[in-house]
C-alpha cells in the first residue's frame, strides 16, 4: 500500500534539528513559526505550532519569554519538543517536565535526550508497519499502533505522576480552581 510505505518512510527519516543545527542567530515569531513548522514530522494540518499556541506556552511558563522579540536556541529547542509532547500531554502534564528540566539547567543535553528518544520512537513506530499491509488487514494494523499508544500513554502517564512527586512539583498536575 503507497500510502502506508510513505508513512512508513516520514517516521524512520524525517527528525528534527539536532542542537548543533538549531539556528544560532535569535528569530522573530513568524520566523519561529516557519521554523518549527519544517522541524516535526506533520501528519496534518493540526499538528504546527501557532503564534498565539506559543504565546500562551509562554503565559503558562512552559517557555521563558522572548529576549526582546527574539527567540534562541532554548527557546526553539523546548518548543520542537512541546510540538511532539502536546499530541499527548496536558499543558499540565508538559509543566512538570518543563519545570524539572529548568532545574537541572541542563538545555542541550536534554534536547538531546529528547532526540535520541524520538528516534527511537518513530523508528520502531515505522518497525510495526508493513507497507503490504492489505485494506482488510488495516483495521489490525491501527488496533495494534493505538494499543500500543495506549498502553505507553498509561504508563507515561503514571512516571510523570511520580516524577511530579519526587521532585515536589505534585501541585503543577492538579487542575486550577
């Protein structure tokens, strides 16, 4: 199935910049934008990262605000992975991670991480698909990648409770009042 070798080919080539080839020069928004928008693989229209999404990132406090107007290599690297993380995080959930990862002060080696991990992930992602896949084996092929989504979502869902409760940041995952 062409389609199905296409998707397959998006997930084990397209990666983002790595830190080394993040721009070295601050950008202005639209130019973050535009940025951003070529950095994740995009299955569709909904996946970039707007303008007003990054503003409130910023009012939120997943994102240190602008130097002047200009954006840096932090700020482009923590907003490369919240272009991932907010398919399946709560701005909340992003919180904790953002919040112990400025307490460790450590930027490129966590953006890094974050990298090396999204790799690994998009490749045995594309590891599961077989491109021969026939219309009637379809529906297997998805069960078998949202059970999969599933069953690491509960799990990640419960080490980011933990992790939030390690690091006293418990309260950032309860909802305001």
């Amino acid at each position: 199935m062409e389609e199905l070798a296409e998707l397959k080919q998006q997930l084990t080539e397209q990666r983002p910049d790595g830190w080394d080839k993040l721009p070295d020069i601050p950008l202005y928004m639209d130019q973050v934008v535009s940025y951003l928008s070529r950095q994740m693989v995009a299955m569709g229209d909904g996946d970039a990262l707007t303008s007003a999404m990054i503003n409130n990132y910023i009012k939120d406090g997943l994102v240190e605000r602008a130097n002047g107007k200009k954006y840096d290599q932090e700020h482009l690297a923590y907003l490369t992975a919240i272009s991932a993380l907010k398919q399946v995080m709560s701005v909340r959930e992003m919180k904790v991670l953002t919040t112990v990862g400025r307490e460790m002060r450590a930027s490129e080696r966590q953006y890094e991480y974050f990298c090396n991990y999204l790799d690994q992930a998009m490749s045995d992602a594309a590891a599961h698909i077989d491109e021969n896949t026939s219309d009637r084996d379809l529906p297997k092929l998805v069960l078998d990648l949202t059970m999969r989504s599933y069953a690491y979502g509960l799990a990640a869902h419960r080490a980011l409770t933990i992790l939030a409760q390690r690091t006293g940041h418990e309260d950032l995952l309860k909802k305001k009042k």
